[in-house]
C-alpha cells in the first residue's frame, strides 16, 4: 500500500485551496474524500463538494447540506445547496442594486432585479463567490473543493479576468461622472459629495477578483488535482483541462487522477483492452505527476470503502508534493 502522506509535504501560506476538476462521473467526489483524508493529517482540512448530484452525502453519511460536519479529526465537510446559495447571492445583489440606482423604479425597471436569480451564469457566480471565500478561511490549512462538472468548473475559473476587463472599463466610466458632477456642483456653488457608493463598490470589486485571480495562479496558494477515467471523453476533458490551465492560468496541474482503471481481464472480456491500452499510454505520457486507481467490483457506498482504495493506488510519474 502506498503511504500518499509521505509523498506530501506541506506547503507555505494557509489556506491552500485543492480544486478536483474532471467531467462528471469519472469519481472526482472519491477522489476529493482520499485527497482530504490525507491532507488532514497534515493539518486541518475542510471538504467542501459543489457536485450537484450530492453524492458526498451518502458516503459520508451527512443529512444536510450547506451545514459542516466533522467526519475525523481535523477533518470537516460540507455539501453547498446550490439552489439556497444562489437564491441568497441573487437576493443580495438585487438589493445592492437598488440600493446604488434608486432611479430604477422611476424608469419602471425595478423588475430587472427580480430576474437575476433565473439568470444564465448563476451558478457560476455562487461557486465563484465561495472560492474567493475560501482563501479568506484562515483557521484551516486545506480546502479541497470537490468541484461541478467541467464546463461549469471552466467558465467559473475564467470570471475573474473577464470581471476584471469589466470594471476597469466600468471604474472609468464612473470616474468620470463623478469627475463632471464635482465640476457642475463647483460651478455651481452647491455643496459637493466626496465619496460615491457605486464607485466604492466597484472598487472593492476589483480588489476582490484581482485577489481570486492571483491566487487561482498561484502554486503556493491553489493546487489542482484532474481527474479522469480510461475512456475516450473523459481523456478529451482531462487534455482540455490541462489547456485551459495553461493558457488561462499559466499552470500545471499538481496531480492527475487514472480512476476506475479496468483489470485486464475484465478488459479483454468486455472488448476494452486496445482502447484503454492507448488511453494508459497517452496518461503516462503526460507531463504531470499521476496516479492511477483501478476499478473496483463494488462502488464505493461509505467513507471507509473509499479509504480503502488507499492500498490499491499505484504512482505512474513522479513524486507528489504539495
């Protein structure tokens, strides 16, 4: 059996935020649990799973969502509703809203507010808001996010630069006017407000994603672990993962995950042996430090059957550090 723990070692800075990306389906909520169960030893870890399916609930025995459970020393979990955090985020800033632009019942458009909850990139923005939350999180030393299927996981990842773009255009803007209402209220001998809440807002908006977006390219800040399964999609995600990091992040992955990797047997039996031969060979290749977890006869239903996948993980490259 390997020991993971004494292939890790600890980083500088808490917290350290763990994202597990991968297409759905392929184990990342599995993967998340032995992840965390290892970090924990290290020190205190915080779970936190954004899967929509809500799997982590049942193998690790939770009730409810949205609440921290302690499942082992040092070891806390949480599943996020999304649902009831999207709710709340969009009633937040629909009220923000109308609390900066008064104006907007004079012009009958109140009701824009009312459809933010139902608008696309919600779920997005809730998972953002709680990354950004994450490195704030001082009294742990890891979180590993057990992250939603790639698409979401992407697009959520890319917000900061293109918040960013955004408010440097809006900032100015709003500078702007708030340059020309001081020049008309000079000129005008009337009294003159200073301090401009939508401009304030809009600043701490930028010091907030500017803060996400360092960090998400930081490697003593954020480590990312990918997940995949010896199938032909999966691989496809796995290599638009590692792109993305690249390109966006300017990144590597700390780890890449082989799971549910079929016996030989098994393979030859079921017509599979050629197609996940390639697949193996092109994961090895790969530049990455990796594991690779077999597949087991009978799924993991409860924390401890996860843990015991700990005998059966093999390192392909490399030593894992984190």
């Amino acid at each position: 059996m390997i020991n993971l723990v004494e292939l890790l070692e600890p980083i500088e800075g808490e917290p350290h935020v763990v994202l597990v990306l991968g297409k759905g389906g392929v184990g990342k909520t599995s993967v998340s649990i032995l992840i965390s169960s290892e970090l924990r030893k290290l020190g205190k870890t915080l779970l936190v799973s954004f899967d929509p399916a809500k799997h982590i609930l049942k193998y690790l025995n939770i009730s409810r969502s949205a609440e921290l459970f302690e499942v082992g020393e040092d070891f806390l979990v949480s599943q996020l509703d999304i649902e009831a955090s999207a709710k709340e985020l969009t009633s937040k800033y629909s009220s923000l809203i109308s609390d900066l632009f008064p104006s907007l019942s004079v012009l009958n458009l109140e009701d824009v507010t009312k459809v933010l909850r139902y608008a696309p990139g919600v779920e997005e923005e809730v998972f953002l808001n709680w990354l950004s939350d994450a490195y704030r999180k001082k009294d742990f030393k890891f979180i590993v996010i057990d992250t939603p299927p790639t698409g979401i996981s992407l697009r959520t990842l890319t917000l900061p630069k293109l918040y960013l773009l955004w408010l440097e255009k809006l900032i100015s803007i709003r500078e702007r006017i708030v340059s020309l209402r001081y020049v008309i209220a000079k000129t005008l001998g009337r009294e003159v407000k200073v301090s401009d809440p939508a401009l304030t807002k809009l600043y701490e908006m930028r010091e907030r994603y500017s803060g996400v977006k360092e960090a998400l390219a930081s490697p003593s800040k954020t480590s990312f672990v990918v997940v995949t399964n010896p199938e032909p999609l999966p691989m496809y995600e796995l290599k638009e993962v590692l792109k993305f990091l690249k390109e966006e992040l300017a990144t590597t992955p700390k780890l890449l995950v082989m799971n549910k990797v079929l016996p030989e047997d098994i393979a030859v039996r079921l017509g599979a042996y050629e197609e996940q031969k390639a697949i193996l060979e092109e994961f090895a290749s790969l530049p990455s430090k990796s594991i690779m977890i077999p597949y087991v006869s009978n799924p993991p239903s409860k924390l401890e059957d996860i843990l015991r996948l700990r005998e059966v993980v093999t390192v392909v490259k490399g030593v894992l550090t984190w």
